[in-house]
C-alpha cells in the first residue's frame, strides 16, 4: 500500500483525548501505558498506537469499562458533542 492510499490514522492517546475519554493527552498516555486500554481485543502499552476508522476499544474508566468503535479521528479537540461523534458505544 501506497503512502498516498494509506488509510487515516491518528495516536491513541490523542483520539483518547480528542474523544474526551481523558482531560489531558497525558493522562490518557499513562492509562495506555497503565494496560487500561485494549485496541481490538489486544492488550496496548504504547500511546504512539495508530488507531483508525472501524477499530474497537475497550478502555478501564474510574466509572467502569467502555467498548467503542472508532467512527473518526477527530483533528482537534472540540466539544462534547463533537467528541461524541468521534465513536459509537458498544453494548
């Protein structure tokens, strides 16, 4: 594949934060590194991990466990509402 028809692909730990799953890029490179995140049913250590359209993550919150599918990447962090179409909830 091609650099041109590569698919899109953001860091983790910034869709973590660009989803406002975290207050701060830095804490949701810790939860990373902490194991508290797994990217299609793999257990992931490192925030660098590219993450793209249609992965599935489970993340450990203080508040429980959460299954999303990845629907896009997001280029900043906006509102809540934007964040929110960043993903969808996996029952």
């Amino acid at each position: 594949m091609s650099q041109d028809t590569a698919p899109p692909k953001l860091r983790l730990d910034k869709w973590l934060w660009h989803a406002r799953l975290f207050q701060t890029r830095g804490l949701a490179a810790q939860m990373v590194e902490g194991g508290k995140v797994r990217l299609n049913s793999r257990k992931i250590n490192k925030p660098a991990q590219a993450v793209r359209s249609g992965d599935v993550l489970t993340v450990t919150l203080p508040g429980g466990v959460r299954v999303l599918r990845v629907l896009g990447l997001g280029t900043r962090r906006g509102p809540a509402s934007e964040a929110q179409q960043l993903y969808e909830e996996i029952p």
